[in-house]
C-alpha cells in the first residue's frame, strides 16, 4: 500500500472564513470592554489583520453585535468559548 504525502480533499482542516455556512459566532456589545481590547483579541484569536478587526469591532459598538466567525457547529463553540474566556459576550447562531 502506497500513502501519499498529500492530504485527500476529505482530510484538510475546514478553515473559519466568513464564507463557511452552519453556524456563525456574534460577539456582542458590552459596557465594560474597552473598544481597544475588543479590537485586540479580534487579531490575537481570530488572526485578523488590523484593519478588519477594527471594522469588527466597530460594528460591536455601533451595531451592537458583528459576526465574526463561521462554519461548523463545533468550531464556533470553541469560538464562543474562547470570547468568553476574554471576557467578551459571544453567543452561536445559526445561519439563516
């Protein structure tokens, strides 16, 4: 039996892009984070760059909520887990 070097389409990592579908993690506006750190852990945790982790962040201010993560169910628990382990109010949705 021969293996191969190369992953098979069915064993790459599913990646959390905001074009997955299923579930979606919104991290939601709170009084006690500072707009500063909010924007942080964006880039920290979810690998942002700095401009779209700020416009995240924004959209939490303004909008009260932004979501920033998508995919499968349990990818976006662990997401949530980890909001809260920052600090910050995240809950998963469902995509519509």
């Amino acid at each position: 039996m021969r293996v191969s070097s190369q992953p098979s389409p069915s064993s790459a990592p599913v990646g959390r892009t905001l074009r997955a579908s299923g579930w979606q993690t919104v991290v939601h506006n709170d009084p006690v984070n500072l707009m500063s750190y909010v924007e942080w852990v964006f880039m920290a945790y979810f690998r942002l760059p700095q401009r779209r982790a700020h416009r995240l962040m924004l959209d939490v201010h303004n909008n009260g909520r932004a979501v920033v993560s998508k995919g499968q169910r349990e990818q976006m628990e662990a997401d949530v887990q980890a909001m809260h382990g920052f600090g910050l109010w995240a809950t998963i949705e469902e995509v519509p």
